[in-house]
C-alpha cells in the first residue's frame, strides 16, 4: 500500500563532528584534572563516565529526525498532515536567525540545532492549531522545501 511516488525526505539532526572533538577535549581535560586528585582506578572511572555522559547527550540531543513521507511532516516528536501545511519558505542563515529570536512568534512550533544555521518555515493551516507556523532546522532545507510542495500537491493529501 505504499506509494513510491509519494513525497520522501528523511535527515537526521546529528550533531557535528567538531562537538565530538570538543567532547572528547572536554572529557581528556577532566582526565587531567582528576588523575592529579585521585588515584588511577578512580580517575579512570570518573572519566569514562564524563565520556558516556557526553557520548549520550551527543547522541540524544542529534537524534531528532525530520521526515516527510506517507502524507504527514514529522519534526522531533510532533506530526502533521499534508492538508494543514501552508506555505514553504527557505530562510538563509540570516533570516533563520531572526525568525527564531526577534520575528518569533511564541506561538510556533521550533526544532531548531545551533550548528545548523538555515531553516524551513512552513506555514500551519489548521486553525485548531495554536502554532501559525513551524520553523526547522535542515542541512537540505531546498529539498526539505521541495518535499513538503509535492506533498502539499499530491492527489491524497487531502
């Protein structure tokens, strides 16, 4: 039952690698600073935890997904279908940054990422939905914009 020609995109928010080397830096300096404080088992413990700790917070904080697929945008946690989209717009850095801080709307729904700086702010239609638009964070925000305009267009949308 599912149409290959349905609209498809998928991009995971993973945090870039140059947190991960930051993480690492962070978890060798806590290794130094320890190792002089306490004895080695103890240093090596407290370590490996700070890397677990940083290693899943890493994890968890770029898990978010962003797909659109079988009629419906999902970004993070939130869903909604094709029939309450509006229009599409592709912000570049700039325009991203003010859309999500001095022309915010407290209203809207954000899944924004600090290390990606474009977005896409789609419209909200439903008028039993309090947000008026949804503002996501995309490395592929063109291809984002083109999905969500097929799927707005596609024949079962509705």
């Amino acid at each position: 039952m599912h149409d290959s020609t349905a609209p498809r995109y998928d991009e995971r928010l993973g945090v870039p690698l140059r947190w991960w080397v930051q993480g690492f830096m962070f978890t060798a300096s806590v290794w130094l600073a320890v190792l002089a404080a306490l004895p080695g088992p103890a240093a090596w413990t407290v370590t490996a935890v700070t890397g677990l700790v940083v290693a899943a917070l890493f994890t968890f904080y770029g898990s978010v997904r962003v797909s659109v697929h079988d009629g419906v945008l999902r970004a993070g946690r939130a869903r909604i279908e094709a029939h309450h989209l509006g229009a599409v717009d592709v912000l570049d850095p700039e325009q991203a940054r003010r859309a999500a801080g001095v022309e915010a709307d407290a209203r809207a729904y954000l899944l924004l990422r600090p290390y990606l700086k474009r977005a896409v702010r789609v419209a909200i239609t439903d008028p039993a939905d309090p947000a008026p638009y949804w503002l996501i964070s995309t490395r592929r925000p063109d291809e984002l914009a083109r999905a969500l305009a097929a799927l707005r267009e596609a024949p079962t949308a509705g």
